[in-house]
C-alpha cells in the first residue's frame, strides 16, 4: 500500500500527512514527520481525518433546481446567465464568493475570470471574516502582505504573547511547538484574551482584556517602552518612516484596555526583559470593528522596539484556513487585483497584459459584508459560491439568507448535497473534497505545500479550477483557460508573481513558473520570502522603509439596556467551521456535542439561567437557543458561543443569526467579537434524547441538537408543547416503559436480528440519564436485554469514564482524576504514562494540566 504525503485541510498550520490508503474508501492519517510545520505532530482533527472521507451526503452530480444534470448542461447554463447580466447590467451585477478551503489553482482561476475578464473585482473569500484586518495592517505598515516571521521564531523566543487565539484549541501543533519551547528554553507565555481559556490557564501571565481593549493595551505597552528607553531610535531612523507627531498621538491605559494596573505592570516588564519576543495574533485581533488598528498597534511595538526581522522576534498573524494565505497571494479579495498587486494603472496594465485579458478590474470590488448587501438590494444579479457556507459563516445570517433566496441565479460549488447555503441554489456543481483534489495550498508562515488526491473522483466530482476554466471557455475566452492540469494553473500563476516584478514585492515565485508536471507532482514543502522576509530590513512601501501607523482606541459602545451582555463568539477544539467534514466524525463530536452559550455564575445568576438548562439569546440581528455552561473563565458582562451548528445539526445555536454585521471600515472584516446581547431562560415542558441508527427527521421543536455517535446518532431535544415523537422512531420490535406520575417515557426499538435501532427517553420533570452506554448498544449490544435498554444501564456495570477529554484513546474526566489522586500521576506527562492520554496529538494537554491542578489540595495532602 502507497504512502502518499499530502496536507491537513484543516487550519492555517498546513501540517503534512501521511496517508495509506486501505480501502475504496479508508484511509489510515499519520503525521509527516519531514514536513517542517508539524514534524509528525497533528491534533485531534487531522488526526481522525479517516472517519471523515466517506460518501454519506455527498454531492456526486451537477443539479439544476432538483434535478440531475449533465455538466455540459450546467456549465453552459451559467455562462449564458454570467453573461446576459454583464451584458444587461455591467460587469459589477455578478460576483463569486469563494474560499480558503479551496487550493491556489482554484482561487488563481476564479481570480483571472473575474478580474481579467468579466472585468469586475466582485470576488472576496470566507477569508474576508478572518483575516482581513492583518492582510490591511500588514499593507499599511510594510507597503504589503507578508508575514514577517515563521514558526521557527516560536521556539527561538524568550517571550512570546498570544493575543486573540485560543492557540491550544484552534492551532493546536502550533500550540504543542510552544509547549515543547518553553520546555526547553524556558521562554515565558503571556495570554491576553477576554476568556480564561485553556491555553490561558497553561500561560505564565493571563490579561483579560476587555473586548476591543487591544489598542489601548498595546498602545500603553509602547508608551511604557519609550519611558524606558527601549525604542530602538537606530532602527526607527533607517528603516521607518514615522508620521508626524505619532507618539504624541499615543493614548492608551491599563483603565482603558480593562485590565489591572498589576496586570499591567507585570505584562511591561516581561516586554522589556525579553527582547526576543513574538506576538502571535489571531481572530480575536481580527475579527473586531477595530481589527485593523489592533494588528498595527502590534506591529508599531515590534518596529519601534526592533523586533522584527530578527530571530525569535516579530509580529505573528495566524490564519484561519488552510489555504487562506494561498487565496491572498492570488489576489482572491476584492481589496486587491492579483498577486500582492493593487489597482494603479501601472499594476492594473501589468495584469492585463500577463492575461491579454479584454479588460480588467480598476477599482476594488465588493467585500463579503456588502457583497450580499448588494445581492440582497438586486445589484447582483449572479453569484457563484465555492467550498463556503455563507448561510452560516456570515454575520446577520437571517438577512444573508433572504439575500440568497432574493439571488436571481445561484451557483453553490459544493461536496455536500444538503446545506444551509446549497438549498438556494439554482445550480448546484459537485465538487471534489479533501483525499480527491490536487494543488496547493500555502500556510500561516508561507510554507507552500502539496494537497495530492488519493481516492478517485465520487460519481461526477471536479475540480474547482476546472469548473471555472469551462465557465472562462463558453463565456468566449477558450485559450485563456485552456488549461490542461493544475500544474499548468500553478506554473502561470508563479510565472504572474515574477512578471515586471524586479523585487518591487517579496512575492515572488518566479523559480517555479516553469517547472515540469513531474516536478510539480513530487513538490517538496517550500517557503517563499525565507524564513525572515524582513531580515534586510527593506520593506515594500516606496523608499524601502516600513511605516508606523497611528491609531487610537475605538469609542466604548454606549450601554445597552435592552441588550446589556456583550457576545463574544469563536472555535472549539475538535470541531471545524460548519462541521461538514467533522461533523462526520464519531470521536470528534465527544468533545462538545451541542453549542454551549458560556456565562459567568454571577451573570447566570443575574439573568437566571442554570448550568445545563436551555437559554435563549438574542439582539438586534436575531435570537437563537443554546445549551447553557455556567463557568467563571468567562468575564462578568461577557458570553461566549461557538461557531460551528447549522441547519444539518442543530434548530438552536447558530450563533451568526445574532452577530451584527458591524465592520472594520478599513479592512471590512465583520466583528465577530463584540456584539451587544441578551439572554432569558427557556423552560421546555419536557426534555428528551433519541439514539438511532438513522439520522431522524424531526418535527418544529423548541430545541434539538444531533451529534455523531459510532453507528448513528445521539439527538438532544426539548419542546413547548405535546408533539407526536413516535413518527421519529423506526420500524421494529417496540419495548416501552411509562411513569406517569414523572412525566417519563421510554421507548426502546430493535431490528429483525435484535440489534438496538433506536431508543426514546422523555422526561416532563424529572432527570434524563447518561448517554453513552445507551448509545454504544447501537455498536456493542452488550447486555442490551429489554430491561437493560429501558434502564439505560447494563446488567453489569462498567466503571464510569466521566466525560470524554482525550478523544484519541477514548479517556474521561474521572480516569484521569483517579490516576491523579490514587497513582499520584501529578504531571501531565505522568497521566500520559499511566493512560495514554495526551500522547498523540495534544490537543487535550491542557485540560489535562487543568484537572491535575484542580487535585493540587489531595496532591499535597498525600505527599505529607
């Protein structure tokens, strides 16, 4: 059997994979342990991408409404409407919306149609909600795009700062190199975040600062560092301009970012101690109305200090996706033309003379907010979507969904045959998923690395670039898109990054633009712009020099009384954007399996919800229904939910039907991050959970939630009224036990061999039991006898594992509290020891640390 070595579709790391097929459809994953970004680590994701890669759901042919197609059919379709509306209404009246999910010759294809040939820059990516602010900042500070540092600088650094970025949850290999760094070097960690998350409780300092308090944070941090003497006034005389009467300008306080003055005070001397010091931001930077000023408010404390193109420091953007960077360096945002290139007329002729393209794009398009703005309103008369989920993704999902229904012609490019998104469409195009597409894809620090196929095409799946390239030759413009492979897209686009380049940018892959099919097949992992792009201290702005951007601290939203919480909203761990692929997997659905609205006990108090119970949230966009988490790791005034649930897996918790579309007016990135809110208890008049082999069809309840469970499914659900759940339940042999005087009913069915098909336990006023045993019948039918399934317990009882936190090796919450306090395994590297747990890919780790901590008081106590 092949090893074939690929890339994880997942986050921005870009880890490689080793991957062995063994069967039509399965596939054993490892970590590349030669691939420089995770040197054989991968986290839970990547690590269960295996259970991932079957065919349930898939899209395998072309649709038109609901009916088959053929491709030629669908193809031709499109192009004739893309055309009739710019012929009708101009370029401007169609646009694509694509994605970081898809590869460079993908992105690079959908680019040169839009842009060169419709003439129109209306294409922005799902990268626009993520990463836009740094992609601005970047621009304003260094005259372009570039990443200045690479993971290396992680392990290289005395200090290193995470701002906005649950590290160990959302990048969690990058999370795994710190850990490893600061074992060995003893480089201190500093996380500044609203939320006490994870990765803050593993870190040396925690500042919570108060939602968009960055800019006051970092601007008092450089404050601080000029009292000091620490600005690096050599530095700034050569290699940066600074605007006149910049640190006049300056305003910031500890007051103002809502941290402690002790917070404070300890965060300015860790920054002056430690020279050698990384800044890695994330969503929590750039997901804000003021994202843009967060990032270069970092940035300037790393130009004025000199802590840039040096080894070990520097500012650090993660990105979300696992080709978002690939999508930038295309020119996939409607912010800019192509290949780090703006719209002046020299680089707008320089583009249309690479393509000889009719025409070209001369001012920025429409960015994603006010794309479907402009879809809604009728401006738009066409939009293609590709490998994204705006339905969801997208803030004030309701109105983005009555643009989509508005869309005269939709186009959705998807594997998924039901979607939140796909079910506006007009035609719906069958894509190729992760294991069956081919290209590139470019991570967080540049490294460019290879996605390779290794199953064959579902039913009549293509590759994206292909779809386009058909789109580009029916619309008239055949020899432009006559590509034969996607090294054939990868050689062009590398040979536009070169072309009237002569290091006016640090793009520049001009030593690939002609390189073989052969070479382009064996690609090893390769980083343009090295590994400290700024290394020379020469910057892309005319002169050479980078510039420091002035920026003061956005206006405190004004009380809201009606909506006096401030919703916060963001990843977990072992789930990915709107769970098409992870959804799909038994294991990774252990970790979370319902959206949680997160509150502090004093607010739970306050507002009156409970720990478990159900609450409903809403604002000026929409409302939605959560399961509640009382935690004090969330701020008073603050809660927190997750990004993930959609129509397929949940009636509540989608939680961009209540995030305004508020955005950054310079990056045009949405604020995911702070949105005014208010929550009110739902008392259900009854609670049930349904296991079946089948995912169920439900009728209009309150709330309901499915998850994957190894043979089937575990459906949360509760109701206002009487509903007939019968008509959910299987055809077979029916066992049943009622308790009027509880409110309690339990329904247990089983096929023609005896094997569990679906089991009903309802409760009006009473408790539910637990889920798992009931659940794993569907696989084991161990001791599954009638009254065993009605108990909801087998007739032997297994030792109870508590919740599930290494979801590798299947390990709960009370195993590992009991190797803690009766194996006195008080490390983290000790439980490992003594359960497995932690030692594949990490990404429990912390939970782990945090459970070892909460016995510190039995710990001690047993060591006298």
């Amino acid at each position: 059997m092949t090893v074939v070595r690929t890339t994880c579709p997942y986050c921005g790391v870009g880890c490689g994979i080793k991957a062995q097929v063994t069967g039509p459809r399965d596939v054993t994953i490892k970590g590349d342990d030669a691939h420089p970004a995770n040197a054989g680590r991968l986290c839970s994701k990547g690590t269960h991408l295996g259970e991932t890669v079957g065919l349930e759901g898939r899209l395998l042919y072309p649709q038109i409404g609901n009916e088959q197609a053929e491709w030629d059919e669908a193809l031709t379709l499109i192009a004739s409407r893309f055309s009739d509306a710019v012929r009708d209404h101009g370029p401007d009246s169609v646009a694509f919306y694509v994605s970081g999910q898809i590869l460079t010759e993908d992105y690079y294809v959908a680019n040169k149609l839009m842009k060169g040939f419709i003439g129109s820059a209306n294409i922005d990516t799902n990268s626009r909600l993520c990463m836009a602010s740094a992609v601005a900042a970047h621009n304003r500070a260094f005259g372009e795009d570039v990443v200045p540092v690479s993971y290396g600088d992680l392990e290289q650094a005395e200090l290193i700062l995470l701002v906005g970025s649950n590290t160990a949850w959302c990048h969690p290999v990058i999370w795994q190199r710190i850990e490893a760094a600061r074992t060995k070097t003893g480089a201190k960690l500093v996380v500044i975040d609203p939320r006490r998350t994870e990765t803050a409780e593993c870190a040396d300092l925690h500042v919570p600062v108060a939602a968009d308090g960055d800019v006051a944070l970092f601007n008092a941090l450089l404050m601080d560092m000029q009292t000091r003497g620490l600005v690096d006034a050599n530095y700034l005389a050569q290699h940066v301009d600074v605007p006149e009467g910049f640190w006049n300008s300056l305003s910031g306080s500890a007051a103002a970012a809502g941290i402690s003055e002790a917070d404070f005070a300890a965060l300015t001397d860790l920054v002056a101690a430690h020279p050698k010091m990384v800044t890695l931001f994330s969503m929590g930077v750039n997901q804000s109305t003021s994202g843009t000023d967060k990032a270069n408010a970092i940035i300037n404390l790393h130009l004025a200090t000199g802590r840039i193109g040096k080894v070990g420091a520097g500012p650090f953007s993660m990105t979300g996706q696992p080709n978002a960077m690939g999508g930038r360096e295309v020119g996939g945002l409607a912010s800019m033309l192509a290949v780090h290139m703006g719209f002046s007329d020299e680089e707008c002729a320089a583009a249309q003379h690479y393509w000889q393209s009719p025409t070209i794009a001369r001012a920025p398009g429409l960015k994603a907010v006010d794309m479907f703005r402009a879809v809604h309103d009728g401006r738009i008369k066409a939009l293609w979507v590709m490998g994204t989920n705006p339905a969801v993704s997208m803030p004030d999902a309701g109105f983005v969904r009555e643009a989509l229904d508005k869309c005269e012609f939709l186009v959705v490019s998807e594997v998924m045959a039901e979607g939140d998104t796909a079910a506006y469409a007009d035609v719906k195009l069958p894509a190729l998923a992760w294991g069956e597409k081919a290209g590139m894809v470019t991570n967080s620090e540049r490294l460019m690395s290879r996605q390779r196929s290794l199953f064959d095409a579902p039913g009549e799946a293509k590759p994206d670039w292909w779809a386009l390239a058909e789109v580009g030759k029916r619309m008239g413009y055949r020899a432009a898109f006559d590509f034969d492979g996607p090294a054939a897209v990868f050689r062009e686009y590398a040979g536009q990054t070169a072309f009237r380049n002569d290091g006016r940018r640090k793009l520049d892959l001009g030593a690939w633009a002609e390189i073989s099919d052969g070479e382009y097949h064996e690609w090893q992992p390769a980083q343009w712009g090295g590994a400290s792009p700024f290394a020379d201290a020469t910057f892309t702005h005319n002169g050479g020099k980078a510039k420091l951007v002035a920026v003061r601290p956005p206006e405190t939203r004004p009380m809201n009384a009606a909506q006096p919480l401030t919703l916060n909203t963001g990843r977990y761990r072992d789930q990915w954007h709107t769970m098409t692929r992870t959804g799909l997997s038994p294991r990774l659905s252990q970790h979370r399996r319902e959206a949680l609205i997160e509150i502090h006990p004093a607010d739970a108090a306050i507002y009156g919800v409970t720990d478990g119970g159900l609450a409903r949230v809403h604002s000026a966009a929409g409302e939605a229904v959560f399961r509640v988490y009382i935690t004090d790791a969330q701020r008073r005034g603050e809660i927190f939910a997750p990004m993930h649930w959609t129509d397929q897996f949940a009636g509540g918790g989608r939680c961009n039907r209540i995030v305004d579309s508020a955005i950054d007016p310079v990056s045009h990135q949405p604020g995911f991050k702070n949105n005014a809110a208010a929550i009110a208890p739902v008392a259900p008049e009854w609670r049930a959970f349904l296991v079946s082999r089948e995912a169920p069809i439900l009728p209009a309840l309150l709330y309901w939630s499915k998850s994957r469970v190894a043979g089937g499914w575990l459906t949360e659900m509760a109701g206002a009224d009487n509903i007939d759940l019968d008509r959910m339940l299987p055809v077979g042999e029916r066992m049943e036990a009622v308790d009027m005087k509880r409110g309690m009913r339990r329904i247990a069915v089983q096929d023609a061999d005896g094997r569990l098909s679906a089991a009903l336990f309802l409760t009006r006023s009473g408790s539910l039991p637990p889920r798992d045993w009931i659940a794993a019948q569907l696989v084991s039918g161990d001791d599954s006898d009638a009254p065993s399934l009605l108990a909801a317990r087998p007739r032997t009882p297994a030792p109870d594992k508590g919740p599930i936190v290494c979801v590798c090796f299947d390990v709960g919450t009370k195993q590992i509290l009991q190797a803690v306090t009766q194996q006195q395994a008080c490390t983290v590297e000790a439980v490992g020891r003594a359960l497995n747990a932690g030692t594949n890919c990490g990404s429990c780790r912390p939970a782990i640390a945090k459970l070892i901590a909460s016995c510190e008081a039995e710990i001690q106590e047993a060591a006298e």
